[in-house]
C-alpha cells in the first residue's frame, strides 16, 4: 500500500477547454443549442493507453422555465464556460496527489444538458429554442475520444461526480459498447447515489423532480432497458433500482448524510418554511437530537438501498459519514492528508486496488460522529 503521508503543497493542473464545434451538425448541443465541451489532459509513459472519462455534474432542470434559466450559466451554455478548469483528485497529473491515475488520459466532460446526459428530444421549441439533447453530447464526444486514441485503450474508468456520477452510471453499460472487447472497463460514481426518500414533511420530491425530467428531456429511451421494462422509467434514475441491472463493474463513493440529498430532497425549504433546520442543514454538529435521528434513518435507508443492490463482488462502495457531497475531486478527500480512510485506506488507494482487482472494498463508516476528523 502507498504511504499515506503526503506533505508537499497542492499545485493545481489548469486544462484548457475544447469547445466541439463539429457536434453541433449532429444535433449534440447544450440547452442553448451551443456546441458541447471537454477538457483534456493527455496521459503519459505507462498510462498513455489508459483512459479517465469523468463527467461534470450540477442537477437537472425538469421544467421549461428551470432549462431556460440555465442558457445563462455554464451549465446551459458553452458560451458562458470558463477557458479553463481545474484537475485536481482523481483527475491530477501529480503522482503524489492521484497516486493511480495520474499518468492516464484524463478526461472531464463539461455538463450542460440537465438531464445527466440522458435526453434526446428532435424537436426544438421555437419560442423558447431549447434542446434537450444529454445523450447526443455524450456519444458525440465519446466518439471525439475514440478518435483521439481511446479505441485502443487498454483500460478505461467512466465517473463522475453528483449528476455526473448518476449518468456514469446510467450509462455505464452503454458506454461499454463503444470499446473494443479486450479493453477493461470500470465505472465509478461518486456523490450520485441519489435515494428515493420523502421529505420530513412526507412528500415525494425527488421521485417527481425525476419524474419531471425524464418526461421533459425525452430520457426513457436512453436509461437502461433491463430497468424500463419492469419500473416506471422515472424510477430507472434511482441507483437503488437500476444500479442492480448493471453489468459492468461499478465502485459507489457517497457519504451517507450526503449534503445535497439532505438540503434537497430530506428538508427543501417547503418543507421547513420557518426555517427550523437551517444551520443543521448547513453545519451537522449544529443539529438537535431529533434531527439527528432524521438523519441517522436516512443513514440507514441509503445503506439499506445499497444493501438490497446484492453481494456481488462487482460492486464496490467506500461510504463516509462527512456531511459533504462531490468528492473524488476534492484533493482533501481523494488523497492528502487527513483523507478519509476505511480499513486504512483512502478513497484513491480502495478504488485503485478495486481497479487492479487486487481486493474487492466494500465499507461503510460508523455513524456521525465517526470520521469528522476527516471531513473538510
């Protein structure tokens, strides 16, 4: 096992970005209809003919007016992305900071759909000049790669990170089919493990946010049939239903009171419109004890769902208890001092020997307070 002493300074890789111009005669455009994007950072010496292809996330629009406000922000628009973007955590070219894949291609796909790159919808409102079109860009790009030299890759990891870790693994098995038969293939999701959980107030709004989406970006055709054809095709974006149709290996890395899932799907404002929760929501240590009871059952429902996915050996999970969500990007958890660690390894090390098939990690950390020494 590599050292988990690392004392030398961050320094930040800055990638320039590639705007695809040529994809947009294929219908593979952000909301706005501008061209799709990625950076990319070549591999080298032994890692030259290894990929990473990691996908950005940043939520879903599931309304008309929700898409439109997007047009605006990168996460709409190429035209409003920033030139370049930083690699740091698993996408780091530093031996020292991403001690596995440091010398792979490394791949960030920029995220501009809404739909965790799953819609594909021909037609474009004239009013409103939307297109809902995640999952051209995702092939359209896939195939950018291939060209570059990813056809005859060795090895590849498909992530991502919150909606991107939920469209690397709604798209995991597919993406399977653009390679050649003898190239290895793993996918890894990190914060994408979203649950189907009512709010404190009961309601369902995470089931209708993704019943939303799937209807307004055209996604039934693009989740995986195995799932489709016996749920509901909005149920198909939960990973505790579909995740147990996937073929390819597959590492979960979430934290078990996920931030996002607790101010966004556990107690959204309309929930709590006085406000109760709203320093708990912020800073766990600041919860009460009934709301850490809350948070303790939606702990025990998230392990339950990843539970009920089966003992296979296939699938691999590093579960913390930091009240935090994105993480493999994140140097702080990936691989640094004070990372967070499971068996004394930390995440970068799990999913490199997960990787190499050296050992097959499948852990949880004890409730909260447990590993808050690790969170940052």
């Amino acid at each position: 096992m590599l050292s988990l002493c690392r004392t030398k300074a961050l320094q930040t890789l800055l990638v320039n970005i590639t705007i695809l111009q040529s994809a947009i005669a294929k219908g593979a455009v952000c909301l706005d209809g501008s061209a799709p994007a990625f950076l990319f950072h070549s591999g080298t010496g032994s890692g030259v003919q290894n990929w990473l292809l990691h996908l950005e996330g940043g939520g879903w629009c599931s309304t008309v007016s929700e898409c439109l406000s997007r047009t605006n922000q990168p996460i709409g628009s190429s035209k409003n992305m920033p030139l370049q973007g930083a690699f740091t955590g698993v996408l780091s070219n530093d031996p020292d900071m991403n001690p596995v894949f440091y010398d792979w291609n490394r791949v960030k796909v920029k995220y501009c759909d809404g739909s965790s790159f799953t819609g594909d919808i021909e037609e474009v409102d004239p009013a409103t000049n939307l297109h809902y079109r995640g999952a051209r860009i995702f092939k359209v790009i896939v195939e950018e790669l291939l060209a570059k030299g990813m056809s005859s890759a060795q090895n590849v990891i498909l992530s991502g990170t919150s909606a991107g870790g939920l469209a690397a693994l709604l798209n995991c098995d597919k993406f399977k089919n653009f390679l050649q038969m003898d190239t290895r293939l793993k996918c890894i999701s990190d914060a994408g493990f979203f649950l189907n959980v009512n709010t404190i107030a009961g309601k369902p709004e995470i089931k209708e946010l993704y019943e939303r989406v799937v209807v307004l970006h055209g996604s039934t055709k693009n989740l995986p049939a195995s799932c489709t054809s016996t749920l509901k095709p909005s149920l198909c974006f939960f990973p505790q239903y579909v995740a147990r149709h996937i073929q390819t290996p597959l590492f979960i890395i979430n934290s078990a009171y996920d931030s996002w899932q607790v101010n966004n799907s556990l107690v959204p404002e309309d929930a709590d419109p006085q406000g109760i929760w709203n320093n708990c929501k912020k800073y766990i240590n600041e919860c009460s004890p009934s709301q850490l009871n809350i948070l303790h059952d939606f702990r025990l429902k998230f392990l339950n769902a990843l539970t009920e996915l089966g003992g296979t050996s296939s699938i691999g999970y590093f579960i913390i208890s930091c009240h935090s969500h994105n993480i493999i990007e994140r140097q702080s958890y990936w691989f640094y001092n004070n990372s967070p660690t499971l068996s004394n390894k930390t995440i970068a090390i799990a999913v490199g020997d997960w990787f190499s098939e050296e050992s097959v990690f499948q852990n949880t950390d004890c409730p909260y307070p447990c590993g808050q020494k690790f969170c940052h």
